[in-house]
C-alpha cells in the first residue's frame, strides 16, 4: 500500500473505532455499576466504623465483579434494592450471590 493511502487508512480507522464504539454501547444493557457514596449510606448506622468497612469492601468486590455477572442478574439486583429504597453495596452483593446460587442450582 502506498504511504498515501495508509494514513488515510490509518486516520478514518482512528475515526470509525470511537463511532463503532458509541454505537454498540447504545445499543447493549447498562454496564455501570452504581457509584453509591460509602459515607451517605452510613449516616444512620449503629457503628458508622463497621458500616464504612463493610460498604468498602463490599463495593470493591462488586466492581471487581460486576462486568462478569449476567447482565439480567445486575438488573434484577439494581429494580430490587430500587423498589426497597436501598442503596447499599452490601446488599447488592449479597443479592447477586444469591441470584449466583440461584443459576448455579438450575
């Protein structure tokens, strides 16, 4: 190939990669993962020390996780805790270990 026409090739590469990207992205299920603040969930709590820990790590293993798990049970997890009012990483764990559970029994 000519020099030419690589860097033309190279260029409308570069702009078609960000296009295909936006385009799939609309067209699949939400990946994000909720960005819930740790300390607004502990206001309330007993023990804001305790609450914070496991909150954090609670979080940390949900994003660590969350574009494994199946999209259906990400939902289902997110409209549950949604109806209830909840917003809370430690529930949403255990949520989707319990749908895990649930698909690994059927």
């Amino acid at each position: 190939m000519q020099p030419a026409r690589l860097k033309i090739a190279a260029a409308s590469t570069l702009l078609l990669v960000p296009m295909l990207i936006a385009s799939a992205s609309t067209g699949m299920a939400n990946t994000d993962a909720p960005r819930w603040e740790v300390g607004s969930i502990c206001q309330a709590a007993k023990s804001v020390t305790a609450c914070t820990r496991r909150e954090a790590l609670s979080r940390a293993t949900v994003l660590d996780r969350w574009l494994a798990t199946p999209d259906g049970d990400r939902q289902f997890c997110l409209e549950e805790l949604k109806t209830k009012d909840v917003e809370s990483y430690w529930s949403l764990l255990d949520c989707l270990g319990n749908r895990a559970i649930a698909n690994d029994a059927s």
